[in-house]
C-alpha cells in the first residue's frame, strides 16, 4: 500500500515503477481539511478536482 499520495502527480508517477511489476496497489489519500500550511496533502477542493483522474488511474485501488 502507498501512504500519504497528496497528489495526482504523485499518484501518477508511482504507477511507472509498478507498471514494471504489474500489480496492483492501494494508496491513502492524504488531505488538508483544516488547512494548515504547514500540513501537506490535497485541499478537499483540490480532491474533488482530481478525483476522477485518481480513480482512472491503472494498477491503483482505493478503499472507500
């Protein structure tokens, strides 16, 4: 499982290194709901932007 993807880039990039391994994995969303600067991760508008491209994404799974 990949932890604390906090963005489709990020999301996106570690699809390349599992491409060679042909599997699939799961991934933790990590989100700023309180918007804290120094917290990383997705603002919920930010999410609900990228979610469809997240969710499109090959070889990645998510828990709902």
């Amino acid at each position: 499982m990949i932890h604390s993807v906090d963005s489709l880039a990020l999301a996106q990039t570690s699809i390349g290194s599992r491409r060679k391994m042909d599997c699939i994995r799961g991934f933790l969303l990590e989100v700023n709901v309180a918007g804290e600067g120094s917290k990383f991760g997705f603002t919920p508008e930010k999410l609900r932007e990228d979610l469809e491209n997240l969710l499109a994404l090959p070889r990645l799974s998510y828990w709902g």
